[in-house]
C-alpha cells in the first residue's frame, strides 16, 4: 500500500505539464481546451497556452563581443534612424503596442459587461468569467507595461513625439 501511495506522489507531478489553451469566441466567450485540437479551427491561430507571455525581445549575455556592423540597406540611405530603426519602425511598433492595450482593455470591458445581468447565469459561468476578469486585469496590465517600456526605449532614442502617435 505504502509504495502504491509513493507512486502516485511521484507521478502527481507529471500531470502539472498538461497544456491549457485559451481563445475568444466571436460573442465573447473566453474558452479553454487541453488539446489544440480540441480549438476550432477558426481560432486556432488566435488560440494562446495559458501562462505563456507574449514573446518579448531576447537578452542574450556573453563577452565583450562588438555588434555587428549591418550594411546600409539601400532603402534606410538617406533616412535617419533612432535607436537602429526609422520613423516607420518606431509608428509601427507603437501602433502595435497600443492595439494590444486596446484589444485587452476592450476584452476585459466585454467580460466585465457580462456580469452585468447574472440572474441567468450559473454559478459556473459566474466563476468563469471572473476568472477569466482576472487574467484580462493581468493582460491589460502587462500590455501597458509593453507601452510604458516602449515609451522610455523611445525617449532613450531620441524618438521626435510625433512618431509616437
């Protein structure tokens, strides 16, 4: 018996590595899977593992290497760059970064709604959504967290305040 009890402790554990997947429906349902293929195929794509942070940049440390000198592509000639990117790559950037904050504080804002009118709810979609609340608080959070360090590696830059809108 002992050593049946002590197997299962051991491989307790191991059920902790499943995946959980997460996608929005087109009403606003937040959904969870634990298969990808479990996901309908048009939200495959927007489907994100829960707990998974969105890619940011990469440190990589090591020695005093120098970075390497990249060639001038001929369509950066002429054009002046801030922090090793034009006035392009700035407007894009933040106009991705406040499009994220945007689709989260819109996500959280529809969630929010929801719990407008309980009184056809269940509990369990009660305690969904409000979980679901809290990892779109943490998103939006985390999405102005993105804006505000984009905002300080532009001041650091010299990024001109027009590029910024």
């Amino acid at each position: 018996m002992k050593r049946l009890l002590v197997l299962l402790l051991l491989l307790y554990p191991l059920t902790a590595a499943a995946e959980t997947y997460q996608w929005t429906d087109e009403r606003g349902t937040v959904n969870f899977a634990d298969d990808l293929g479990q996901v309908p195929k048009k939200y495959r794509k927007k489907a994100r593992r829960v707990g998974e942070e969105e890619p940011g940049p990469r440190v990589i440390e090591g020695g005093a290497a120098e970075p390497a000198k990249a060639k001038p592509d001929e369509a950066q000639v002429g054009k002046k760059l801030y922090g090793g990117k034009d006035e392009a790559a700035w407007r894009r950037e933040f106009l991705q970064a406040e499009s994220n904050l945007n689709n989260a504080q819109s996500d959280l804002a529809t969630l929010k709604g929801r719990l407008a009118d309980t009184s056809r709810m269940t509990r369990s979609e009660y305690l969904a959504i409000q979980n679901s609340i809290k990892y779109a608080e943490d998103r939006v959070q985390a999405q102005q967290k993105k804006l505000d360090q984009l905002r300080e590696s532009a001041d650091r830059a010299g990024v001109p305040p027009d590029f910024k809108k």
